[in-house]
C-alpha cells in the first residue's frame, strides 16, 4: 500500500482508541478532526494540536461542522456502539469510508449485521489505534510494517503441532504483551479475528509486539519437544 498524504479524517471520540490514532494520523502529515461530547476531552484534543468539534455525533450538523462533507473516512471511536453507528451512518450520506468500533464480546450476528452497513468493523482491544489508522486508510490488513520505533507488526504462519492449536484467538496470551490483530486460514486474506474464531494448523496470525519479543513469540507457538 502506497504511503498516503493529506487526506482529511474525522474521528469521533477521544478517548484511549481515538486518541492513539489521531496521533499516528497526524505525524503522517494527514489532516485529522475530533468530534466528543465532553468539552474536556475537546479541549485536551486541542493541546495537542488536532482540530475539535464539541457536540454530539448523532447530530449531523456536529459532524458537519468538523468537516465530514469534505472527509475521506470518518471513524466512530467512542465506548458507545449506538453513537458510533450514528456517526457511521452519517458519513455513509456523505460518501464516507467508514470504521466502526464495536465491542469484543458481540455475537457474530451482531458482528455480521453492523459489517454490512460500514467498510471496516474493529475490535480495538485486539486492533489497536495502528489498525484503526490502517482501516480508515483503507489498507489491506496483509500489508505490514513498522509502526513506532516501539512496536512492530509482523505476520507469524501456526505450525502444525503448536501449544495454541483449537485455541480462541481473542483468547491468545502471547509473550511481550503482544496483540493479535488480525487472522486468517491458511491462504486466505486475513481480518479481524470474531469472537469464537480459533486457531488451526498453518493458520496466520498479524500481531504487534516490541521487536525484542518477536523471538520468544515465535519461539512460543512452535510444537512442545518430546520429552
């Protein structure tokens, strides 16, 4: 995926998720504007530099006025479900991509009934703000790279015999505080992991992790010596 500039974002919520990934947006040079209902949070988004809105997401003339008629992708980033989707819908109106962050524990009917009205559906306990920023990019979730000179993202391939087979990937608990991002069977393209997805022989699995860590993890999914 080729390195994108100056594209305009409009990202509703400020909390932990939609912070972090303003940030990443922001020092790549992309024009990047918060919506949030608490003026605190608005006016801590301004501190650092990003465009605020204070109102409520579910009013289009909020979303307006932080500039969704010109955006490229807006993202509803809040703990609330009901106001992300608000906010989703609305960008669709105005030609929008659309990211949406919903709950770990939804059923996969819940999953697959939002999933058909927005372009990406995201976890972030298990996505993070480098994947919100890749969704709203509209990347593919097969293109790694770095992220920070913290984290790295990479791809790791389950041999066949590993401790982790028939394991739910949401469960996963991997050396180095790493995270699972995406997963895929074999072959196939990845995405997000849904709730009771597990892992089977030759499966991939996209984690970010400090680099230091990316021996061990591997080191860790690899078949059990016999004794």
């Amino acid at each position: 995926m080729a390195h994108l500039t100056g594209m305009k974002f409009v990202i509703v919520g400020f909390g932990r998720v939609g912070m972090r990934t303003a940030r990443v947006l922001q020092e790549e040079g992309h024009d990047v504007t918060i919506v949030d209902i608490d003026a605190e949070k608005v006016e801590r988004a301004r501190e650092e530099g990003l465009q605020a809105v204070l109102g409520d997401c579910n009013d289009e003339s909020t979303l307006e006025a932080a500039g969704i008629t010109e955006a490229d992708a807006v993202a509803g980033l809040t703990g609330d479900l009901n106001a992300n989707f608000a906010a989703c819908m609305i960008g669709n109106e105005h030609g929008c991509r659309t990211v949406l962050r919903i709950d770990e524990d939804y059923r996969r009917e819940l999953y697959e009934n939002y999933a058909s009205e927005v372009d990406e559906v995201i976890y972030p306990e298990r996505l993070g703000a480098a994947g919100a920023k890749t969704a709203m990019l509209g990347g593919d979730f097969d293109v790694l790279a770095d992220l920070t000179e913290n984290l790295t993202v990479t791809s790791i391939r389950i041999p066949e015999g590993s401790p982790i087979v028939g394991t739910r990937v949401v469960t996963l608990d991997l050396p180095g505080d790493a995270q699972v991002y995406a997963h895929g069977r074999d072959d196939e393209p990845m995405s997000i992991p849904l709730p009771r997805d597990t892992i089977a022989a030759n499966d991939r699995i996209a984690i970010t992790a400090p680099p230091t860590a990316i021996e061990d993890i591997r080191a860790s999914l690899m078949p059990e010596e016999p004794a």
